[in-house]
C-alpha cells in the first residue's frame, strides 16, 4: 500500500456505543412500526385520511384540478403525487386514487373519475394513462380555508416543499367515508356512515357535551354502506359504539318475484359492503351444481349501470323461503368487524362514536379559531388602510398639494407620514391612489366598505373571545354542507330474528326412512309414494345389492331427532335431515358415515321425537321376549358414539322400541302368530345397564317380532303383517290383558302361505301403511283396504311378494299426513 493512503484501520472512531443486538432489534422494530402506523397505515381522527389520500387531495387542489376545473390524466395527478410528496411508487398511489372515486367503494366520493375505474365483480381499473380525474365537490371541503394558516404544514420528503399535517375537514370524514388498513400489530376497519345523520349527531354533541350513546344513536342509526343492504340487529351496532369494537352481520336485500309462468325468482338487488359480486355468484353457481342448494333451475347476473341484479330462478314447486335460507348461510350475508382504530395526537387508538366526534370537534375549533384568527388579521389591515384613505378624503386638497410638491414617490410618502401622521402603510397606499377614487361616490363606497370591515372585526373578536359562538359557527356550516351534499340512507337496519342454523335451511316435510342389513340409509319424501290398492307389487323404492336386505322401513318429520336403537341394545341420535335425501333407485349411503356402528351392529328399531314428556319411559323388547323400561330421561344426552341402552344376553337382540307412560298396556307379537298384552307397570323402572324382565314365554324356536304400546280406551286395530306379503286388522280391544310372561294367545296362523309375521302396529282407519320388501319394493296402501277380522285368522293378501322376496317391515303414515 502506498504510504500515501492511510490505513483505514489507524483511523479512530468518532464515537462507538455498545448496545445489546436485541435491544437494537427491539427498538428499530418499534420505529418501523410506528413509521408504519403513523405514516402509512392507520387515519387520522381529525380528517379521516391516511398519508397518501390526503397528499393525492393536496397535489390535486395545488394543480387547480377542482371539481369546477376540468378532468385531468390520472398519470398527472400521480406524477405530481409521487413527485411532490409521496415518494412510493406510482401503483400505490393510483390504486388509492381509484378507490377514491368507487362509488361502492366510499360512501361520498372524494374524486370524480371519468373512464373505467374497476367495479363491483372485483375488475381493475384500465391505466392511469387511460383515466382521467379531478376532485369530487365534498372533497373541496376537506380543503376549504387550507390557504388560512387553520393546519400546520410540514416539509415534503425532500424539504423543497410543504405539506398539510392534516386537513381542516369540514365534516367528519372518518365516520362518513369509514377507512381500513393493516399497520404493524393492530389494523382498523371504520364503516362508512350517512353524512346527514353524522352532521346531526355532531350537532348533538356541539349542543349537549353530555350526551351518551344512546343520544347519539338516535341521529346515527348505524353503519350506511355505498352498497346499501341490510345490518341485522342493532346489539351489534351499538357494542360497536360503546366499545369501538362490533361484529356487525350485512345481509343482501332479496326481492321476490313471479315470472310470466308462475314460476318464483329471488333477486338480490343490493349485495354486503366489500363483497365481489362475481365470485358470490360464482360460489353460488357451484353450490347449486354441488346439491348444496336445492330447488334453482337458473342463475344469472343481469347487473348493469343502473344497478346489481342477480337472479335466481327457483324450480316449480320449490320452497322459497329454503332457499333464501341456503343463500342466507353462505354467500349473502357476511360479517364486517368493526375496529375503529385512529391516530390521536399521532398514536393509535381505539375510540367509541362519541370520542371520535369529540375529537373531530376539537380539531374543528382550532381550524375556526386559526381561521377567525386569519380573517381578523386581514381585516384589521384592511380597516387600517381604510383609515387612511378616509382621512387623506378629508384633507384632500392638502393630500394633493403635498404629493404635487414632492420630488418622487418616496418623498411624497415620507412627507405624508410627517405631515398627516399616515402610517408606512398608509401613506404607501395614498400615493397609489388614482384621482377617479377622490370623487364623491367613490368616497361613499369606501365609508360603506370600512363599516363593513368594522362588522367583520367585531364578529371574528365575538368568535374569538367567545367559545359558543365559535360553536355555532361550526353548526353552521356543519348544517350547509348537510343541505348541501347529505342524501338519504341506503343501508336498512332490520330486526335480528336468529342466526340461520343448519335446521333452517332444510324443509320440513314427512320423509320415508329406508335401512337395510348392511346399515345403508337414505331418506325420501313419502308424498312420492301415492296409494295403491291392497295386493299390488309396489314400486321401487330402493336398489339393494344382491347380498343385502331391506331391514326397517320407517316415518319421521325431516326436524325429528331420530333414536336408532340397534340389535347389540345401543343407541345413537342423528337428525332426520343428516340422513342423506335420494332418489327411488338409490342403494342409500352407510350408516357408519353417520353413526359409529361396530361390526355385526345394524339398527333395528328408531324412536322420532323432539321431546321426551318428564314421566315418559323408553320400552324395549328384545327377540328373546324380555322387556325393560327406562327412564327417557335417560336417553336425553346421547353421545356421538353411543349409549348402551339395553345389556344383553349372548345371542339375544333388541327388537323393538316404544315410548310410554304409566297408563299403557304392552302388546308383544312373536314371529309364530302369538301375542301377549299385559299392564306396563308390570315392568319395574331400571337402568339402562339392566336386562330387563321376561315379558312372554316363547315355545322353541320362537321369536319376538315386535311391540305395540296401547291402552284400555284404544279405538284402534292390531295391525299384523308376514314375511310373505299378508296381513290383517283386528281391534285391539280383542286383546285381554294377562299377567307379564305368559304364554299369550293366537294372533294370526303363520304355517307355509303366510310365513312367519314381520311386524305389529297399531294402526286406524284413516292411517296409510308403508310396506317394503327385503328386494327394495315399496309402496304405500290406506289401513281401510285390509280386512278387521278377528283373532287367529289367516289374514289377506296386503303385498304381492315375489318368489324369494319377503316382506321386509311396515310403517305407519298417520291419518293427519295424509289429508
């Protein structure tokens, strides 16, 4: 190295500190940070804008680009932004400028756009290059009195410059226009609200420092969004307020309407703030194409300039109100969270409506107050040079003749000074003076404009020295610019009846529940099964595999909850609805995807009921004729997984279920033709760990078929039905009540035609019955059309079966299902 250059290495530190790395991350990480909220992300209370919307308003207003001036490219108004004070690149900058001029995007526009500036569907806006703006007329507002010394200025990025630290802000533009923006840590989402109730509220507060929420919330009803539809509830609105933190739920406005063929379509004519119409009808569309919406056989958007329309076009027949129910879960209503989060005195805080007014006041009153300031300055150095001009008319021909005698102009001055006490100013002015205005009309004007002057300066003193009148001041224009610029609401605020619930958006209607040995499942409206005559076929009512069987057929209202109790004596709850809705020819889903069956385990009896009454009992029977009776109580909180219900012996099932009370008698039916009736007390109240007790004595190679639950004052018939397709009604009265566990009577004779019997039920004239063989043929026949005979009959044909088919079980319609 050259001796020349010095070592760098011999040159001596001006000043080394040492600091720990994570207090220097700590504290360099808190100095982003509050760059970023106080530079960048976060608005300020007094004027509503963050940095970039309120320079783009600066630039704007500097290059005479007004709401009276004509449009000017976009790419001019961001150069100048970009070059002038906000030194960020171009696409920020541009983006805020569209967003500026969205009219469903701000509530009051603050700049007029004028070509395409993006919409609703979520489409960008075309190029700065393309674009032409200028400022909206409120947006002058913000401005108005900024040339009046009423902000602080500070110097622009590169100091060749000054910037507004904040706007004066005629109204309250936080509130009115709403902001968003995450900062580091923390992130604000203000609603836009109604620039007249805003200014009322306001208002309220001006007059009445007191006020509460409440008062305020009777001028602000709540959140007013560009995009109109509703705000469910007022609870919400008003946490919002309270706290400055809310959850508020925004539903799309739906109409509906019928088409020229009686068909039903729901229109949503306005759509959540902040939503992108395209994807909600996209969402919409697959939901539909998914089964997830049942019921619409078109969807269309026929949304044009003057307005949102999405159509939906129901199917003839289909439950409006269920599908305005599955729109309402998914896609048109959505939750805005309130945050209102503010820079105060430059540091972020969460503020209440009635703090963000207060704020907004105290900036107003200082702007007033510096404005009044201004204005009293000027006056007073007007009225000054009036002064001056009145005297030198009362001494005019002096005034002359000491001006004509004075060798130049500055002569004349210093002589007007020293001879007539004018001040620099004045004499100034006097010599500048054009003989027209020593007339004596002209004269006139300048007494009337000097009284004039005086009245201003009294006023301003009267606002300065007094705070009522500086507030009354602030009212008044307040009140001009609602007269002005103030349009009526568009968000309506309806009642909040419920958050839809699952249960909502299904139909309640009369469903026909299918199970087959291999534990498939499915559900199918029983209105599509219309009666037949006794004897017929049926029709298909399920597609079994060969290795399988129909098992249970039974009837249940789509909001019942369903007890399934199964061979191995568990139970398990479901909703009717989660059982799978398909069609005739379906083979059904399996039951393990909605209950935890174990290997073996199918369900053999199912229970419908919302609700168990206090001194009801559960009554089960099992194949090997015992009965126990438990508690419904019991059965109240049944687990995902399952309950036991019933402890079994090895090789004994669960076979039947009924719900009673203290005055029912049991009637049990064995697979041979005989039956039992005995008195339910008979059967002691236990547990659901118990076995139960013998409820009838069963000759070899019997089994119990099923149970009915009745009473003395029955009116109606036993119903009993065989394997292989007959049946018959005989009056329960028949039936004599007998001590539990004995042998019973005959029922029915069994032997080779009839085959062994299926099922008992306790049926009525009017009841209908749903049969269903093991292949999957079902159909649907009145109780009427099966002959009442008596006891230990052979029955008549109710099912034509088919060789190697066999009457599978039976259900009851009952009578009020089937008007």
């Amino acid at each position: 190295m050259s001796s020349d250059v010095p070592d760098p290495t011999d040159v001596d530190a001006a000043r080394v500190e040492h600091v720990r790395v994570e207090d220097e991350m700590e504290q360099s990480y808190i100095d982003y940070a509050m760059s970023v909220i106080a530079g960048r992300a976060l608005p300020d209370v007094r004027d509503g804008l963050k940095p970039v919307h309120r320079r783009i308003l600066y630039a704007m207003n500097e290059m005479g680009v007004t709401s009276r001036s004509s449009h000017r490219k976009s790419s001019s108004v961001v150069g100048e932004t970009m070059g002038d004070y906000h030194p960020h690149g171009d696409k920020a900058i541009y983006d805020t400028l569209v967003r500026l001029s969205q009219d469903f995007s701000m509530r009051h526009p603050l700049v007029d756009g004028q070509g395409n500036f993006g919409s609703m569907d979520g489409d960008p806006a075309a190029a700065m290059r393309y674009t032409e703006a200028r400022m909206g007329a409120l947006a002058e507002e913000l401005l108005a009195d900024i040339d009046k010394d009423t902000v602080d200025f500070q110097s622009n990025y590169d100091d060749r410059l000054t910037e507004p630290e904040v706007l004066p802000s005629a109204f309250p533009n936080l509130l009115v226009n709403g902001s968003s923006g995450i900062a580091v840590g923390m992130s604000t989402n203000i609603p836009p609200h109604n620039l007249g109730e805003v200014i009322d509220a306001t208002v309220e507060l001006i007059d009445n420092p007191d006020v509460g929420i409440d008062g305020l919330m009777d001028h602000i009803k709540g959140p007013d969004f560009p995009t109109g539809a509703n705000i469910v509830g007022r609870d919400a609105i008003y946490s919002a307020y309270s706290t400055g933190r809310g959850r508020i739920r925004v539903r799309a406005e739906m109409e509906l309407e019928e088409t020229e063929t009686g068909r039903d379509r729901i229109v949503v004519t306005e759509i959540p703030f902040q939503e992108n119409k395209a994807r909600m009808v996209e969402r919409i569309a697959e939901d539909i194409n998914e089964g997830k919406i049942e019921g619409v056989s078109d969807l269309r958007d026929e949304s044009d300039r003057n307005g949102v329309r999405v159509v939906i076009e129901c199917k003839r027949g289909a439950n409006v109100e269920l599908v305005k129910n599955q729109l309402l879960e998914s896609h048109v209503e959505r939750t805005f969270g309130v945050i209102n989060l503010a820079l105060v005195d430059g540091q972020p805080r969460v503020l209440t409506l009635k703090e963000t007014l207060e704020h907004y006041v105290e900036h107003r009153k200082e702007v007033v107050r510096r404005r009044s300031e201004y204005d009293l300055a000027e006056a007073e150095d007007r009225a000054h040079i009036l002064e001056g001009r009145l005297h030198a008319l009362e001494h005019v021909d002096d005034v002359v003749e000491a001006i004509q005698d004075s060798e130049d102009r500055d002569a004349a001055k210093t002589r007007l000074r020293e001879d007539f006490e004018f001040s620099e100013e004045q004499a100034d002015h006097v010599v500048r003076m054009q003989l027209g205005s020593l007339t004596s009309l002209e004269s006139e004007e300048i007494e009337q404009e000097y009284e004039s002057v005086q009245a201003t300066i009294e006023r301003l003193e009267t606002i300065l020295d007094d705070e009522s009148e500086l507030l009354s001041v602030i009212k008044e224009e307040l009140l001009e610019i609602k007269d002005e610029y103030a349009n009526d609401r568009r968000t309506k605020i309806i009642e909040d009846v419920g958050t839809v619930t699952h249960e909502d958006l299904i139909a309640e209607e009369e469903v026909v529940v299918v199970i087959t040995e291999d534990d498939y499942v499915k559900r199918m409206p029983a209105a599509n099964f219309d009666p037949q005559g006794r004897g017929g076929k049926g029709i298909i009512g399920a597609d079994v595999k060969a290795e399988d069987r129909v098992s249970k057929v039974f009837r249940a209202n789509t909001h019942d909850y369903l007890l399934c109790f199964t061979n191995h004596g568990q139970v398990y709850q479901l909703k009717t609805y989660e059982i799978p809705e398909m069609g005739r020819t379906a083979r059904g889903k399996s039951a393990i995807n909605l209950i935890d069956l174990d290997d073996g385990e199918e369900i053999t009896a199912v229970v419908a009921t919302d609700e168990f009454e206090s001194d009801e009992c559960v009554t089960m029977a099992t194949r090997d004729g015992y009965v126990k009776r438990t508690a419904a109580t019991e059965f109240e909180n049944v687990l995902s997984t399952g309950i036991i219900a019933a402890n079994l012996e090895d090789g004994d099932e669960l076979v039947d279920v009924a719900v009673t009370d203290d005055s029912k008698d049991i009637v049990l039916a064995t697979e041979g033709g005989m039956t039992i009736r005995f008195d339910v007390g008979d059967v002691r109240q236990m547990g659901r760990n118990a076995r139960g007790v013998g409820g009838i004595k069963l000759q070899d190679g019997d089994r119990v078929a099923g149970m009915v639950a009745t009473d003395e004052d029955d009116e109606n018939s036993l119903l009993t039905v065989t394997q292989n397709g007959y049946g018959k009604r005989t009056p329960l009265s028949e039936y004599r009540c007998q001590s539990r566990y004995g042998k019973g009577l005959i029922d029915i004779k069994t032997g080779e035609r009839n085959g062994p019997v299926t099922t008992v039920k306790s049926v009525s004239e009017d009841d209908h019955l749903a049969l269903m063989s093991e292949r999957g043929q079902i159909m649907r026949i009145p109780a009427a059309d099966i002959s009442q005979v008596g006891r230990n009959t052979m029955g008549v044909t109710v099912m034509d079966v088919e060789e190697g088919d066999a009457v599978a079980s039976v259900d009851v319609l009952p009578a009020a299902d089937n008007q």
